[in-house]
C-alpha cells in the first residue's frame, strides 16, 4: 500500500481498510529507517493514524498544518511526497528529522522547540481572513506542550479572538519525561469520562430556524448543556475560555477521527480536539518504555537495544557530581524542564525527591523559580539545553543577573548538537550569555574539570553558566593535571618550547570541548617547525585578560577556537583585548561556527565543514 502514496491525494482515494494498512506499513517504514539512522520513534508511532485522518480530511498546501516542536513529522513527510528521501533523515544533505518550509511546500512553518503551535496557527488564521482566503488552519499540539507558557497564551488569544481553527490535542501522557502538573491532572480527567460531546450544530441550525419559538429554545437547550457539562467534564476549560472542545476521540480509529475533523470544519469558531494516542503505538518495546525512545539512536529492533553501547557522557558525570555535593550540602536542589533523564537527573530525583522539581516544559518558570530559591538561602542547579536556554534570557537578566542570585546554570548539550540540526544548535549561548551583567560563564576541558567547575560554582554564591557538550570526552587525548579553579583564571595547558626559543611563536586560545582540538592543532603547527602554546581560557567571564595579553605580546599569529558562533563568543572576546590593549601587529585566525544557523549532520561531519 505505501509504495502507492506520493502525495495526499493519494491517501483520499483509500478506503477504511486500505488506511488501516498503510497505517501498519507506515509503522514498519518508520522502525527500520529509525532503527538505522536514529531520530524520535515514540512520537510519530504515536500519530500515524491522526496524520492519515488529517491528510484523508484536509487539503495540504492549501490547508495549513502547524505541528508543535515537529518532531512527530515523519509519517506527514511520507505522505507529502519524501517517503524515499526518509532514509536520508537527519543527515547531511538529507532531510530533517522536523519541519523544514525549503524541504516542501507541504511544511507551512519550520519548528523545533515547543509550544509555538497555537501562535503560528493564529497568526496564520488571522492572516487568512485579512486576505479574504478561505482554507483551514490547523494546530497539533501534544498535551506535554500545554506545559509550556507560550502555548497558554496562544490559547487564551484564539479563545478571545473567536476566530476560526482547530487546536488538535494530541494527548499521549508523556512530553519526554511524564507529565506533571495541574494541567495533566485536568487533562486526566477528561481522559475518564465517557464520550460526552456530539455534534449539535445541524440539529441548532434548525430549531433556530422555527419562528418565533426557536431562538429561545436554542438558548434553553445550550443553558442546559452547559449545566451537565459542568458536571461531567470538570471546569471545562476549554469551552470556558471561548473553544468548541470536541472528544475525547480515539486517536488511533481512522474513522473516528476523520469524522470529528469533518465536523471541525463546520464551527465558525476556535475548536479544540481533544486526541487520545498511545506513544510508540504498535512497537512493543517503545510503548513499554516511551520515554527511552523519544530520541534514540541506532537501535536493535528485536531487542530494542542500542547498537553502539552508551558510554559515559558529560551529563552523566554532572548528574552523579551533583548527588555527591548535594549529600554534603542539603541547601543544593535541582530543578529541570521536562528532562530529568536528558541532563542526567534520574537518580538524583530517587535520592533527594524532596530537592527535586520538574515545572514542565516550562524553561521561563525554571529560572525565575530557582531565583526564588536562591533568594531564600538554596543553592539551585538547573541543567537545560543550550538551545532552550534561549527561552529563559529574560529571566536569566531580569530575576537572576540583576539581583547577582547564586543560581547554577548548567548548559547542557552547548555547542554543535547534530542530527537535530538548526533548532537544536547550542551555539549561541556563549554570545548570548557574555552580554549580560554579573554572570559567570565557564566550560570545561574534560570530565574532571566539570567536577571541579561544579564545586567551585557551588561555594562561589554568585550567578554562574557552566556549559558542555553532548557526549563524553576526548578519547585519545587526556589531561593529567588539572590546576584548581579560580575565578576568571586560565590554565596553559602546554607551554611554548624553550629549545624552540627562536622559531614562530603562535598561542592557541580556546575553551572547553574545544581544548583537545587546540591540542592536535598545537601537534601539526610544531611538526611544521612552529612553536606553540595552548590557553584553556576556562572562564569566558570575567575574562583572564592578564594572561591572554602576555601571550599575545609574545606571539606573532594567535589562533582561537571554540564551539559556538564566531561572534559574540571567545573569538571576539580576544579581539576585544587587542583592540583595547592597541597591540600591534597581531596576526589572528579564528576557528568557530559561521554566522548562520548550521544544519543537520554529524557533529563530526559538520566540523569537518565549517572548520
């Protein structure tokens, strides 16, 4: 049956039971192609059926489909014509594991953070009626998503706005850790009551139509409803704040759901589906453990088991530190958003649950709840990807910087990230970070030096970044000493050579992950006759300006590396001393990423490109 679709046209030429084994076939396309290239399983096992019924009821391009974060778009680009090009996901030069509007026209708006769905379809829907169009629009968001604060907002303006669209909510239990909070428990609710809302609107046209008696009558009838409402589907929400909520329905009946998306497109108003999915629906192991294969790697599909054994990695390593610190220090908690398994906060939840806390997709919440803390005397760690930092900027100015509260902020998965591509780049924070006030921002070299960071960052009693990348450290080259940290203080990590004393001189400044690399360059420059030393500068704020400027008074070429964006970062932070300093004659090659947003790849594959 897959072999027949090229584009959803072709999807409404089917019957029911044609749909039913496309949808298994998709199922079995999707596990081998993950299987190999890695990516989010769970996900877009979890909405096979909703994607057919949406392509089945709605006409894409001109229909407008917005899907939240967009990781779960894998079975919409099998159905918009990239079914071949599937097996080049998420690698370079193929195609992305989210929605991406130069990929296809069937992709309305590129994504891949969370919450945003509901704005854009907004936007989108307002557009449309200022220009007099007529399509549908269409938000599909998952229940883990309504955590997030943006998708509140977008909610509350589409209620006031009474302007027509459908919020489809794809309710599946889990973001990437299980779902917590109020929200889930409402949600929860509305998941036990029996099928309540059926379609009234062809019965009100025509009461409404009676003379004289009709209008009445409807408002009796909807006064009445409501009532039972209030008792059978608690706080109604939804409805409350201006949403015709339709479901729950069952997301995995390609019936039903086509039914409930036909029936969307008569209400002239917002409408709010309400889809009940299974993640990792018709893949055993993944239902079992959602969570594991949200994101995975290359896997073993009878066994479910990574094909490349996991090793120890940057997060790990913080996560076990901050257990040691936090069983010497009871003052320290955690805080994560949604992604207590990611930064490596698992055992530490099952040790000191009482000093654990998960807001959610909620980054914003997570740094002005951990300036509360700090306010009050504890010492917050919160661990986030680099890339979702950039959620919380304001907050990290506005309640933790100004007030110089000793929040420790980790930044998980900095620098060049991969296969996830544009949206998942940590390679801004750097720049972003440098700008602002009374923080501290530090990155280490190796493992070792993470621990060091984070003792050090737990007595200092100030603001302070700590970034590292995703995966474990240098595999062949290692460290043995490690000089104790002191604020804004850099390390020569190897020294100029005193037999080479009259030969070309060349400094190489770089910063965490990255000092490996300026030990191989530091390997060739010499095999060439140079004489090199190497700066681990350690703290990218304050600056060690001392130590960088008598090197650089003893260089004719300095060279710069890191694993963020060229500006902003260390590159012009050492252009800046130059420049101040009025130091002559200075050679300086920077190696960093390009001002662009990088995309998918290897991390390997995309140094190789851009360094």
């Amino acid at each position: 049956m897959l072999e027949k679709i090229n584009s959803p046209d072709d999807v409404k030429k089917l019957n029911e039971q044609e749909k039913e084994q496309l949808a298994e076939e998709i199922r079995k396309y999707i596990l081998e192609v993950v299987s190999k290239n890695g990516g989010h399983l769970a996900s877009n096992l979890g909405v096979v059926e909703l994607t057919i019924a949406l392509h089945s009821v709605f006409n894409v391009p001109k229909d407008k489909i917005i899907w939240d974060v967009g990781h779960q778009t894998y079975v919409h680009k099998i159905l918009t014509g990239r079914k071949d090009e599937l097996k080049t996901l998420r690698k370079l030069n193929g195609i992305a594991g989210f929605p991406k509007t130069r990929e296809s026209e069937s992709d309305c708006f590129d994504t891949g953070h969370s919450s945003t769905s509901i704005s854009v379809a907004l936007g989108m829907a307002r557009a449309r009626n200022l220009k007099g169009e007529d399509h549908s629009v269409i938000a599909v968001i998952g229940d883990g998503a309504l955590t997030g604060g943006m998708a509140l907002e977008g909610l509350n303006d589409v209620g006031f706005s009474k302007c027509k669209m459908t919020v489809i909510l794809n309710d599946n239990e889990m973001s990437i850790s299980p779902n917590l909070g109020g929200l889930n428990k409402f949600l929860s609710k509305l998941r036990t009551k029996k099928l309540y809302t059926k379609s009234n609107i062809s019965a009100k046209k025509i009461i409404w139509k009676i003379p004289g008696v009709g209008k009445p009558i409807v408002k009796i009838v909807q006064r009445v409803k409501r009532s039972i409402k209030q008792l059978i589907i608690p706080k109604m929400f939804f409805e409350d704040i201006g949403f015709t909520y339709l479901g729950p329905v069952d997301g995995h009946n390609i019936k039903e759901l086509e039914n409930i998306l036909n029936l969307s497109k008569q209400v002239e108003t917002p409408v709010l589906i309400h889809v009940l999915t299974k993640k990792g629906k018709g893949y055993e192991i993944a239902e079992n453990s959602p969570d594991k294969f949200h994101a995975t790697g290359p896997f073993n599909i009878e066994t479910g088991e990574a094909k490349s054994p996991k090793e120890q990695d940057y997060s790990k390593i913080f996560g076990n530190k901050l257990i040691e610190l936090a069983e010497k220090n009871k003052n320290i908690v955690a805080i994560t958003a949604s992604m207590k398994d990611g930064t490596g906060l698992a055992e530490f939840q099952r040790k000191f649950p009482e000093r654990f806390f998960d807001v959610g997709i909620a980054e914003q919440h997570a740094i002005t709840l951990a300036a509360g803390m700090a306010k009050e005397g504890l010492i917050p760690v919160v661990p986030i990807y680099s890339s979702f930092y950039q959620r919380a900027y304001d907050q990290v100015i506005h309640d933790v910087a100004i007030q110089s509260l000793p929040v420790i902020m980790c930044v998980d998965r900095a620098g060049i990230v991969g296969a996830d591509g544009e949206t998942h780049q940590g390679l801004l924070d750097m720049a972003f970070f440098r700008l602002v006030p009374n923080l501290n921002i530090m990155a280490p070299k190796d493992f070792k030096e993470l621990e060091q960071m984070l003792e050090f960052a737990i007595d200092l009693k100030k603001p302070i970044v700590i970034r590292y990348p995703r995966g474990g450290e240098d595999k062949e080259i290692k460290f043995s000493n490690h000089n104790k940290i002191e604020i804004g203080k850099a390390e020569i990590v190897k020294e100029f050579s005193e037999s080479k004393e009259q030969q070309d001189k060349i400094t190489i400044i770089t910063i965490g992950k990255t000092v490996t690399k300026g030990m191989r360059v530091a390997k060739a420059l010499e095999e060439d006759g140079k004489n090199v030393q190497v700066i681990n500068m350690r703290f990218l704020k304050p600056i060690d300006r001392n130590t960088v400027i008598e090197a650089i008074k003893q260089s004719q070429k300095v060279i710069t590396i890191e694993d963020g964006t060229i500006i902003g970062g260390l590159s012009t932070a050492i252009k800046e001393i130059i420049a101040e300093e009025n130091l002559a004659n200075i050679q300086i090659e920077s190696h960093a990423y390009p001002d662009k947003f990088i995309e998918q790849g290897s991390p390997q594959e995309l140094e190789n490109k851009y360094w």
